[in-house]
C-alpha cells in the first residue's frame, strides 16, 4: 500500500473507516490480541491527513474503550469529549458581594432542604451568574434585529420577549436583600446569615405568605427557581433525575435477551 491508496481510504467516509475504529478500540481495550497491517496503516495515515477532529461523530479510542469496558456506568472517562465539567474551588462572584453571597447560600439551603453544601454552593453560584446576567439579556432582547424579535415573539409569545425587554431581575435581588435584612431584623434583631436555622427557615415560611406583588416576594420566586435550575443541573441533581447524558451503548438498548445483549 503506498500513500496515494492510503489518502484514497481515508478519503472514503464509509462504514470500513468504523469498522477499522472499531477495531483499533477491541485490540486496546484486549479483546483482541494483534491490530493487523492495514488498519494500522490506516490510522497512521489519517493521524497525518485527516481534517476533522475527534468528537461525537468521530469517538476516540479511549472513549469506545470505555464504552466496551464500563458501560454501565454513566460516568464517562475523565477528559474525554463528553466528561462533565468538574467542580473546582468557588468562582469569583460576578453579582453579589461576599457578604451577599452568605445570604444567599443560606437561603437557597433553606430553599433546597437536605442537600451537600457543596451543591447548596454551586446553585449560589448559579443564582449569582443568573442575575449577573440578567443586563446582558435584557440589553440583548432590546436590540434585536426587527425579524429575529418577531420570530422570537412568535415562538416564545408576545408576553415572554416582552418581559425579558423589561424585566430588571438584578434591581429586585438588590431590593430583596434590603428587605430580608429589615425582615430578620423586625423578627429576631440579627441579619439573616446570623440566624439559627430554625429561624432562617421560619423567615423563609413567613415570606412564602405574603403578597405576590411585594418585592421580598418577588425576590423569593426568583431566587427560588433559579435554586432549583441550578441544583438540577449539578451532579447531584442530574443523578436524582438519573440523567445519562451523552452515552456510548456497545448494544442496542432494549434489545436484551436471556442470553444477554443483542
């Protein structure tokens, strides 16, 4: 084989090119001993001539190694295409100050109940990117091009892309913490992070009940919601929705037998 046959083989994208994939991932994964001559050269040669990079359409070999090994675990290999992105120490704050941001984890761990820290940390995390954000949106939503407006309107509704030209989700969070305070302080003389627990979550009971049209009202559905966006979309969350995600299967789903898979 000379390097004009190898660019032709490279050059075809058919399902000998999965195949040779296929078998480079058994010879390294060990279900097979020896990869032959040719796949070999085939792989050398799209090492050098190949334009597309690995990814979903086209797996690496430590991804269908996984696959083949381990899969029935929904973890993928780490640094892999489809790995999740580890949690690392606490990124800075984009919207509340550190004194905020301790009101605020305090009020979502009320909010979520019996959760690790560390995930009640992460949804903080969130809400802080979520109303650090809410400007950019707002700005965004205000100078869109004429078409994409009425398409949005006509996708989302009227009342929806009107909201997000008006709303000012970051002035109700400044206004809400002001109020939390002045309401911890009415109920118990102390800022709301120095509460007991006991105490932090009866101020929380106590907001749930009052009118929709307050501010603390306001402020409470929407650090609410996005508490909620936020702790499933984190790990933990995406277990207790028992969430897959991107998955290699070396078997059809479904298609299980008493011998075993298809």
């Amino acid at each position: 084989m000379n390097r004009t046959d190898d660019l032709n083989i490279i050059n075809q994208i058919t399902r000998r090119q999965w195949i040779l994939r296929l078998g480079e991932t058994v010879a390294l994964a060990g279900v097979s001993g020896i990869l032959p001559e040719t796949p070999l050269r085939f792989f050398v040669a799209q090492q050098n001539y190949a334009a597309l990079p690995p990814g979903l359409y086209e797996p690496t070999p430590d991804d269908l190694v996984h696959a083949l090994s381990s899969h029935k675990s929904f973890v993928p290999p780490a640094g892999s295409e489809t790995d999740y992105v580890q949690p690392g120490a606490r990124s800075t704050l984009q919207f509340f100050s550190a004194e905020d941001f301790r009101t605020i984890t305090a009020f979502v761990s009320i909010l979520l109940g019996d959760v690790d820290p560390k995930v009640v940390s992460e949804a903080g995390q969130w809400v802080d990117l979520w109303f650090h954000s809410a400007e950019g949106v707002r700005d965004t939503m205000r100078n869109l091009d004429p078409l994409h407006r009425t398409l949005a309107a006509a996708y989302f509704g009227e009342a929806s892309v009107k909201e997000m030209e008006t709303a000012h989700p970051d002035a109700v969070a400044r206004q809400g913490l002001v109020a939390l305070h002045q309401l911890s302080q009415e109920k118990y003389h102390a800022d709301f992070p120095t509460l007991t627990p006991t105490q932090q979550e009866e101020v929380v009971r106590g907001i749930s009940a009052i009118p929709s049209d307050s501010e603390l009202k306001k402020f409470y559905e929407l650090v609410r919601n996005q508490a909620i966006r936020g702790y499933f979309t984190s790990a933990e969350g995406l277990k207790e929705l028992d969430y897959k995600g991107n998955a290699y299967y070396p078997y059809c789903p479904g298609c299980e037998s008493a011998k075993g898979p298809a």
